[in-house]
C-alpha cells in the first residue's frame, strides 16, 4: 500500500471515530458463514474444531463489545424494548429457545451452543446500537458485512 492511501485510510477512520468496533462485528457476523468450511477444507480439522472456534470467537466479540458498551450510553436497554421489530426478534429467540426441549437433535448440547450464538449475535448489535445512533452504529455495521 502506498503512503497516500495509508494517510487515506487513517483520515477516513480518524473522521468517524468509533466505527471500526461495528465494522469488524459485522464482517464476523457475514464471515461466520463459512468458518466451519474453512476449517474443514483449508485446515484440514474436523467440523467440531471449526464450530469450537466460531462459537469462541463469537462469544469473545461479545465480550468486547460489551466491554466498549459500558458506562453511560444515549440510547437505554428499556428504549430499545419499545421498537416494535426488536420485540419481534426476542419472541423469534424466546420460540427458538423453546424449541429446545423438542428438539430431535442428536446433540441437543450443540443445538443449545448454536442458539447461544445466535444470541449472542442478536446482544453484540443490540449493545452496539445502544452505545450510538442507529444510523452512527448500522452503517459500519453494514459496511463491514458486505466487506
């Protein structure tokens, strides 16, 4: 890379500060999608190694994200209970949790990994929305999903 696409780079992040927390989420979460492939084809593992490793990284960018959530945010838990969609996402997460003690999974330890993850998808955007505006927060958080 050359130094004027470097300076490039550093303005354009130096202007928006604080997206690259939301972009790096969202390229997980589109990057997510093929991890397990990857460890099975290129690393030559089992697909449990590769779902291990999904699942710790995607409990371990929570954690991060909820450690930059902290302290006083412009948008509370409680508001966010009042968008009508998000309501929809926690009855979609209630009924597939529920789903559980149905299920006819050979592992119903690993089904109830899986719904952890998702969950844990579903807090990382919510956390992040709570820390800026939606549109400061859904932007990189697109952005870096399509990246």
């Amino acid at each position: 890379m050359s130094a004027d696409t470097t300076a490039m780079i550093a303005s354009h992040l130096s202007a928006r500060p604080g997206i690259a927390l939301p972009r790096t989420v969202g390229f997980f979460l589109s990057f997510q999608l093929i991890l397990v492939l990857l460890a099975v084809r290129v690393f030559q593992t089992e697909p449990e190694s590769g779902v291990i490793v999904n699942i710790g990284t995607n409990l371990l960018l929570l954690a991060v994200v909820a450690f930059h959530s902290m302290g006083p945010a412009p948008t509370t838990l409680l508001s966010v209970l009042r968008v009508r969609p998000f309501r929809w996402v926690l009855v979609f997460l209630g009924f597939s949790g529920c789903s559980l003690l149905w299920t006819a999974a050979a592992s119903v330890p690993a089904a109830a990994a899986y719904w952890c993850a998702i969950v844990a998808d579903v807090a990382m955007v919510v956390l992040l929305l709570r820390t800026g505006s939606e549109r400061a927060m859904s932007t990189p958080l697109i952005e870096g999903y399509v990246c």
